[in-house]
C-alpha cells in the first residue's frame, strides 16, 4: 500500500487506491481533508485549546478531525503540533520516517524518573541494543511458554472468585482483571505471585501511573521530597516496586545454579530467567543490573494497566452483547472439550481473538499521547513538516474512522474475521506501529 498521501485527487480525499473501496462506508463530506494541514486559530498561544483538551482529550481530538480533516496543525505555547488522523500519514511517520522521531522529550522525562533507562524510554543505539536483546523474551513462540503460567493466574483468580460448587458469581470486574493482570505479570516475571506481592505491586503501579499523568502535563518535575498532595505517596510506591523486584532478583541471583541447570531441578521458564540469561548476538553483552532492574519495572508499567484496561472493556462489551459472549463460550467449548488452554489453541479460535481485537479497537488502552518530537525536516503526505514539530496520534480517532470501520461506535467483531472486508494499515493500531512497536503485544494477545 502507499505510504503517503499525494498530491492528487485522492489526496483531498485522504484515500489511497487501497483504501478507496472502504470510502463507501462513509459519506465523504462527513471528514474534510485538506491538501495543507488547518487547524484551530486561538489566541494567546493556544492556551484556551489546551483548556479544552484538558477538559476532554478525545473529544477534542475527535472534533478537530471533523472540522479540520487527516492532517492538522497548531501553536500550543511553544509547541508546533501537528496530529495524525490517516493512516497513511501515521504509517509514513511511524515507519518511513521511524529514523527521524524521537518519542516525546517532557513523557519519557517522567517514565524515566520511575523506569530508568528501560527501552520504553531510551533512544538512539541503546534503545536498539536493548530492544534487539530483549526481543528474543517476546517473541510468539517464546511467549507461548509463558502459557501456563498465565493459565495458572486466570485459574486461581476465576476459583478466588467464584465460590467452590457455584457456577455463577457477582464479582466486581475492576478488581478480578486488575488481580488477574498483576498475577499473570509477577508469575510470569518471577514464576511465582505472593498475594502480598500483588497487593503491594498493584498499588505501587497505580499510584505510580497517576503521578506520572500528572506530572505529564507540567513544564517539569518538582522534587519528591516537597511536601506536596500525592509526593509521599509516591514515594513509598516507588520504594515498594523497587524494593519487589531488588528482592527477586537477588533471591534468583543466590540461586545460580538453578539457572544453569546444573542442580538437575528443570530451568525456569519466567522472564527474569530470561533478562539475567539474555546475550547481545553481536557483543556477548548481557543486561547490566540496573538494566534488568528496569526492565522488570517496566514490564509493570507497561504491561499491567493494558491488560486491565482491554479485560476490563472486553469483559464490559460481551456483557452488553449477550450473542457474541454465547459464540465465543461454544467456540471455546467446542475446542477445548474442557482442557486446558494453551497457545495451540488461538488459531482454533477465530471469534473469540476477533471480539479482543474489536474491544481493542473501541477501547484501546492507549488511546491517545503516542508523541513524537521530529529530530530533522520530514514530509508527510507531501507536506513539509520542520525539525522540532510534535507528532500526535490518537488511535482513538483512527479506530473510529468510519472510512476503515463501517459503522465505527458498533460492537462487530464480524470485521475481524477472514474474509471481511480488509482493514487498511496503520487504520487499526493498539499496539502501535513500526520499530517502536509494543514488545509485548504477543503477550498481551495471549494473556
Ligand atoms: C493490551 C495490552 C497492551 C497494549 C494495548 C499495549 C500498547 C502499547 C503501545 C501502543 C506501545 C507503543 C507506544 C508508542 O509508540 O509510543 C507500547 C509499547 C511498549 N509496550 Fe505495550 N501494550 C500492552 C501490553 C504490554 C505488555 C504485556 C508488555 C510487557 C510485558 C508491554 C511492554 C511494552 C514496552 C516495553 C513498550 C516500549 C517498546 C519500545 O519503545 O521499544 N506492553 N505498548
């Protein structure tokens, strides 16, 4: 498919010879697209926009693309910020033009300060050493090993829930995806999930994830140490995550032989396992330990309040959808004839990872904030975009573009099955795109 938008009919259309037969969908007056990017006027250097997208992001986001179109630009203080609303557009920024994004400075300043040096936030030739080392951990057929522990958490959750010898149980949703999540996180980083380990990791990474959205959207970090609402709490959330994984780590390390092999009990299976044995192929370099200190950090951040989030939503639309939750329970009766499941059986189960794949596209966890700062000129469906610009995303407006989604606000997990009709790239990316892809998106599918 074409990765850029030109300068031809089809380009006010925003559509590329691919994507055209999916326009019927939409009526083409609805979104109007422009050759050169517009975008809202506002006085005082956009300081009223940033009040309105404070108020409701997504909204605003939403709005700009119906009176603005696929590409948009706008002063914000000294920010110049563009969005993305195409998938062409967000395909040729993500991947043609990968070389020359970094991600946003003021995001990976506050993941940093709780994260370190993980390769969420690392840039240039140590995020591509970290990343080409921690890739072989994620890859589908070694997440396919993490199987049975993620099985064993979503078994201990369901029967914690519901009481022995009762088929049904009213259970507050929130709660068992957010303790399935964690679990599924500290036994397949660790083999095993305390449930004091659990209650204190959730806790820390919530508190965590909240400091970080607030502290976001400031010019800059005020030290922990002030006496300010939410610093002592953060504090302490961070002392216990850190305080968690130290513990497991050092526990593994007095450990050795067992990761050698050599006391004859069967090698570990878990992640941890993984970072301590990864090797750089080109150095023989293996994760210094503040590395995989931060890794294992990371996974938490990265990986716990996702999955949550899509169970949670998932969970939310079967309820309201009463026909596709019966699907997907005679699918999975119909495979599993009441074993256990395991990553042989997901391509046997079509409709179940279809409603998943449609609860992402309705609810992606993240859902907007993919920024990226331009480190050199580029251009972007033939308009020249200056060094320094910042790059929004919002798969949330992408997934609900009617041009790729017929019918976008509606559950129909049908547009996800073979044979219907193709969803044009870029137009659905939870996980993101390009070399910064989510590393964990295989076992996000899993889990
Ligand atoms: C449904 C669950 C998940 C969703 C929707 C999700 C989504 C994403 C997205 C959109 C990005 C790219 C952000 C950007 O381009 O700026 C990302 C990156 C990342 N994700 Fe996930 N994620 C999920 C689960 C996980 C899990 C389970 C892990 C780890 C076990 C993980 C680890 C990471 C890491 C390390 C990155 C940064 C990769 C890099 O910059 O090279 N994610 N994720």
């Amino acid at each position: 498919m074409n990765t850029s938008v030109h300068a031809s009919p089809s380009v006010q259309t925003g559509l590329t010879s691919a994507t055209a037969a999916m326009a019927a969908v939409a009526d083409p007056a609805d979104v109007p697209r422009p050759l050169q990017p517009s975008g809202p006027c506002s006085p005082w250097w956009g300081l009223p926009l940033l009040r309105d997208m404070r108020a409701d992001y997504l909204g605003f986001v939403t709005r700009l693309h119906q009176q603005h179109g696929d590409l948009t630009r706008m002063r914000l203080g000294y920010e110049d910020a563009w969005d993305l609303m195409h998938p062409d557009l967000v395909r040729e920024a993500l991947i043609t033009h990968a070389d020359q994004l970094i991600r946003w400075e003021r995001g990976m300043e506050v993941f940093e300060q709780v994260f370190g040096q993980s390769v969420l936030v690392t840039e240039g030739a140590t995020w591509q050493r970290q990343r080409r080392m921690l890739m072989p951990a994620f890859t589908p057929k070694r997440v396919a090993g993490y199987a049975q522990l993620m099985t064993d958490a979503a078994r201990r959750a369901l029967d914690a829930a519901v009481p022995a010898g009762q088929g049904r149980a009213l259970v507050p949703v929130d709660a068992l995806w957010t303790d399935v999540a964690m679990d599924v996180i500290l036994r397949t980083l660790f083999s095993e999930s305390a449930q004091a380990d659990a209650r204190d990791a959730a806790w820390a990474t919530q508190t965590l994830s909240e400091a970080a959205f607030r502290e976001m959207f400031m010019p800059f970090t005020l030290p922990d140490w002030l006496p300010l609402p939410g610093k002592a709490d953060k504090r302490r959330a961070l002392r216990a995550l850190k305080g968690l994984v130290q513990r497991h780590i050092d526990a593994r390390q007095s450990e050795a032989p067992v990761a050698d092999g050599a006391s004859g009990k069967p090698e570990r299976s878990d992640l941890l396992h993984m970072l301590l044995a990864l090797r750089d192929e080109s150095t023989g370099e293996t994760l210094s330990p503040q590395e995989v200190l931060d890794q294992c950090l990371v996974t938490f951040q990265a990986g716990h309040e996702t999955s949550a989030t899509t169970l949670l939503w998932w969970t939310t639309l079967m309820a309201q959808h009463p026909e596709a939750a019966e699907r997907a329970r005679a699918e999975v009766d119909a495979v599993l004839q009441g074993g256990v499941p395991g990553p042989e059986h997901l391509a046997q189960l079509p409709w179940l990872g279809a409603t998943l794949k449609e609860a992402l596209r309705l609810y992606p966890p993240i859902a907007a904030l993919m920024n990226r700062r331009t480190t050199a000129p580029i251009t972007l469906g033939g308009v020249a975009v200056p060094q320094g610009a910042l790059l929004r995303i919002t798969p949330w407006v992408l997934h609900r573009d009617a041009r790729w989604f017929a019918q976008p606000e509606q559950f129909q997990p049908e547009r996800f099955l073979d044979g219907a009709p193709p969803i044009p790239k870029g137009a659905w990316i939870p996980f993101g795109l390009g070399p910064r892809v989510c590393i964990g998106q295989h076992f996000a599918m899993l889990g």
